[in-house]
C-alpha cells in the first residue's frame, strides 16, 4: 500500500512536471485542470483504499467474534458431557 506521504511526493513531482511542461507550451489552465483532476482521482483512491481496510477489518473482527463463540460452546458442550458421564444432578453448564 502507497504511503501518504509517498503519494504526496508523487503528486507533487507530477504536477511539478506537468506545470513546467505547460508553462514551455503556454498552457497553463489546461495544466491546472489535469492537476484538480490528479488530486481528485488520488483522493477518490485513497477514500476506495480506506473503505476497503475498513471493510477487511470488520471481516476479521466478525470471524473472530465467530471462533470466540464457537470455542465458548465446545467448552460448554465439554462440561455438560462430563457432567453427564458421572451422573451429575445439573448437567447443565
């Protein structure tokens, strides 16, 4: 995964290059308009980027939230089984 701060310096490099190519053709504006749309699109991919950790880590937490519960029954199941194999009054765990 892209740092910010590496994404920062590549966006800063490539409109540094962008911009020097448009002052040499004297195209400024149509420069400063692939720029908006560079950060645009970096931002919108970040944002994409966030979601999906985000998304991955509920995942993980759900599936451990899971083997959580399903460990709890094994060991009640365990102890009433053993409850129940020396005739215990509850055999309820």
């Amino acid at each position: 995964m892209i740092s910010k701060s590496l994404l920062a310096a590549l966006l800063l490099a490539g409109s540094s290059v962008v911009f020097l190519g448009a002052c040499t053709d004297g195209d400024v504006e149509e420069a400063g308009e692939e720029v908006d749309q560079m950060v645009e699109e970096s931002g919108d991919a970040m944002d994409d980027a966030g979601d999906e950790m985000s998304d991955a880590m509920d995942d993980a937490g759900d599936e451990m939230d899971e083997a959580v519960d399903d460990a709890g029954n094994a060991m009640e199941d365990a102890c009433e089984d053993v409850k129940e194999g020396v005739d215990a009054e509850d055999d309820d765990c």
